[in-house]
C-alpha cells in the first residue's frame, strides 16, 4: 500500500475547513511529523526553529502580504507531495 502523502492533514472528517490554512487551529493533530512509533524526535527543534523564524521575519516586515488573493495560489501536481509552485508577497 501507497499512502498518498499530499492527502495527510485534510480530511475533512476530522479537519475542520481542511483546505485553509489557520495558524490557530484547535483541533490540529496534523500527521507533519508522522505518528506513533515513526513520531520525528526533531519536532520541537523545528517547531521553536519556526517560531524563531516567523516572529524574526515578521519583526523585519511588519507589512509583508499576499501579493494576490488566496484563491489564486496554485499548487503543484502530484500525489505524493503537497505544495505551492509560488508563494506571491508584497510589503507595505
């Protein structure tokens, strides 16, 4: 079996608007650091390593912005991998 990996955190049977993207989802046991046995052991590094790196970015570009609407984003195809071809922003 062939799990489809670009599927992982969008069931919308558990997931609550799967589709968007909410930094302050509640309900948010995503699979991004796998599960169980196969759980990641660097998870808390790269979780504080992304804390640290938002809060600086966001400290030197208060005004960084989508440079186009959300619903124009387009992602790449695929099975396996789940991601955006580009990631458009603007400052001020």
């Amino acid at each position: 079996m062939c799990p489809v990996l670009a599927s992982a955190n969008r069931d919308e049977n558990y997931f609550d608007r799967p589709d968007d993207l909410d930094v302050g989802r509640e309900n948010n046991r995503h699979l991004a650091f796998g599960d169980g046995i196969h759980f990641c052991l660097g998870a808390p590094l790269a979780r504080l390593e992304g804390r640290i790196a938002l809060a600086r970015m966001l400290a030197h570009w208060p005004d960084l912005r989508l440079a186009v609407p959300a619903g124009e984003l387009r992602f790449r195809p695929g099975l396996h991998l789940r991601g955006l071809r580009s990631l458009p922003v603007a400052f001020g």
